[in-house]
C-alpha cells in the first residue's frame, strides 16, 4: 500500500514503524504526526480513505477520532483554569446553579475530569435530534440524580464528561465548546481539528469500517454501554447507521466527549502546543497547569463492576499507565475506539498523534509499536511494566 509524507532524520524508526503496520496487513487508511521541541519532525500518511469508492487517504484527511475528543475538552478546561475564569475545585453549580440538586451539590470539575463524579449518563431517555440540540440534554442532566457517592469510585463518563465541561465553557465564555476551542486555539493554530465538523469537510472525511475478529462488545445493558451510547439513541459500533460515528449529522454536531473530527497532524499540533509551544510560540498550558493535569486520580476497576482496563486518569487525561506505555510521568493524552491516540509530553518536548479508520481488533499493537519507536527516538526509558496487549 503506497504512503506519503516524511520523516525527519532521527525519527526514521517511526516511520519503519507505520510501514510494519501496513505489511502486516493491519490497516486500512491512516496517519501519524509527531512534534519535537515545537517542530513537526514526522507526517507519514497511507492507504485508502474510504473503502467504498477506493478514495485515497491525502494530507488534509480527517475522520472521526472518538473520544480523543476528550482531550480537547480538558485543554479547554485547563486553559479556562490557568486563566483563573474556573476553579476546577469549585463546585460545579457554583457557575450552574441548576446542577445543584439530586446529590450532585458538591461535584467539581475536577471530578468530571477524572470520571469520579458519579454521574455517568443521564438516564432519562432522549432522541437523537433533542442530543443534538443541546439543552435537552443539559437538562437531563440537571435532574439526573448521582448514582454514587462523588469523588468516591470510578466509572466512565463516556458523554457527560463533554456535555457538563461543555455547559461550563458556555457559561465562561458565551460560547459552546466547540466555538470556544475554535476561537482560543484551533483557529490560531491552523488546526483541522473540531468539535462540531463544518459540512465543507464531509468530502474529506475518511469511513471508519471495523476490522475482522474484533472482539464482541459488553452487553448494551450494562451502565457502561449505556453510558457510550447515551441510552442507545448513538449506536456502537454501528458506524453506518444514521446516527453512527460515519454519519455527518452526528459529526456536525456537538458531541464534545467523543464526536471530534481531526487529521493526526492537527491532533499532534494540540498536544505540542500545550506540551512546547509550536514553531516557537509560547507554550498554551505552564508547567504548573501540566503537573496539575498529569496527576493520577482514578482509574482500576469501575464502580459498576467493570474490569480494569489498565487506564489511568489525570484531570482530563490519560497519564501513563499500563493500559498503554508512554514516555513518562509527565504524558497526558487521550484514546479513541479502534486504535485512535494522541498525546503530549512536556518532559521529552513531544506532541503525537496516530489516526486510523480500521478499528482494530484485538491485541492491535498499531498505536503501542508507533509509541515505542518514538520512545527510542527521543531516548525516553522503557517502560517499567509491559505495555497491555494490544493497548
């Protein structure tokens, strides 16, 4: 399969890396960036956009990076909070006053960025369109009672983690999240990246499609499900159903804690931007607010019962952990489903992003073997503990 794009000298065994993946078969289309030190140093890109029509996969490709969309969000909240505009220890209905019933009177933000709020989902069960005009959906939220003690457990927050940190940047700012990531830092930094894809972009967007032998999903009864497919209105993986994650209408829309449409190189430019500065500019997050971020709050088995996966969390982010081997105590980034990741690092001086609209099956080791090329590039140590299968 032909791929484009360059590596710098130095960083060839990332590239030796991206080429591994495609002669053994395990993608479709894809792409990997990475910045050193605030330069772009890799942009290798292959394979075909949409299997469909054969369309090649091209520079300007993006395609839906699931919940790395994460990541945009807590860089939103950790720059609100550098500003001194949120407190991410107060109260949320300390700026949402109606947050504050049903138990949730003393959950912060922090909480939510570390998926112990206790507030996984909003029960109540909403269509598609009332999803996707917003308000619908905060207002479930306001009545949805806590299903936990805050602070106590952790379960993932699949979709409120975007839409409470979301209502919270509307509030600060008069703009939804993904005008506001748009206005403080994507636009400014050239990103194709956004909460929210414009609909010029649809012609460039590249079919995610599921890979053979992909293990079968937990049951949609269970509370994690239910939580990532907010009560099964957006269905998974079901990637060509209307709703699904190849559908525009739902990547149009704002769906901040997983529906983000990227290129890797857009991704890789966030995380450099708060890790380094890019092309010399000042850097978006300090030192102090990344110290903040990259500290472990949660992760292990959830409070529903769900095993450990191996993640752990920061606020906002994954930090290195055994669900996947970074660089150090000091990376902080986020996976999507089927293989996507990004993340920065402020020690190594790193911003890195891979994106791939095969959905990997199990044990995919496309995105750990990327990391671990990159790892002997920058000469960070190994990791302490073997990287989990298939990350």
């Amino acid at each position: 399969m032909p791929q484009h794009g360059w590596a710098d000298e130095g960083f060839g065994a990332v590239a030796d890396a991206f080429a591994r993946n495609y002669a053994e078969g395990r993608e479709l289309g894809s792409a990997v960036a990475v910045f050193a030190d605030g330069r772009k140093v890799v942009d290798l890109w292959g394979g075909t956009a949409d299997d469909r029509t054969g369309r090649a996969w091209d520079e300007d490709t993006v395609l839906p990076v699931m919940s790395v969309a994460k990541g945009l969000i807590a860089v939103c909240a950790h720059l609100l909070a550098q500003q001194g505009t949120l407190d991410l220890d107060a109260p949320v209905a300390d700026y949402w006053p109606e947050f504050a019933q049903r138990g949730k009177e003393a959950i912060t933000t922090r909480m939510v960025l570390a998926n112990t709020a206790g507030i996984p989902l909003a029960e109540r069960q909403l269509t598609f369109e009332e999803l996707t005009r917003w308000t619908p959906v905060i207002r479930a939220l306001e009545e949805q009672p806590v299903l936990y003690e805050p602070g106590t457990a952790y379960e993932y927050h699949a979709h409120a983690f975007g839409f409470i940190v979301g209502e919270l940047i509307q509030r600060l700012t008069g703009r939804t999240p993904g005008r506001y990531f748009r206005e403080a830092i994507g636009d400014a930094l050239g990103l194709r990246t956004w909460i929210g894809m414009p609909q010029a972009e649809v012609p460039r967007l590249a079919r995610l499609a599921e890979a053979e032998g992909r293990s079968p999903l937990p049951s949609a009864d269970l509370l994690p499900m239910r939580a990532l497919t907010m009560n099964g209105v957006l269905p998974f993986p079901g990637l060509d159903d209307p709703h699904g994650y190849n559908s525009p209408a739902l990547l149009t829309a704002e769906f901040p804690a997983a529906g983000a449409v990227s290129s890797a190189g857009g991704l890789a430019a966030l995380y450099a931007a708060v890790a380094t500065g890019v092309d010399g500019a000042p850097r978006l997050l300090g030192a102090d607010t990344v110290t903040d971020a990259v500290r472990q709050l949660s992760g292990g088995a959830s409070w529903s019962g769900f095993p450990d996966l191996g993640a752990r969390w920061g606020s906002g982010f994954l930090v290195d952990s055994p669900f996947r081997r970074l660089l150090g105590a000091r990376s902080f980034g986020n996976s999507g489903a089927g293989g996507q990741f990004a993340f920065g690092d402020d020690e190594f001086g790193v911003g890195f992003a891979y994106t791939a609209n095969l959905m990997g099956a199990g044990g995919d080791p496309r995105v750990d073997r990327l990391i671990g090329a990159l790892r002997t590039c920058v000469g960070a140590p190994e990791p302490a503990e073997p990287v989990a299968a298939g990350g």
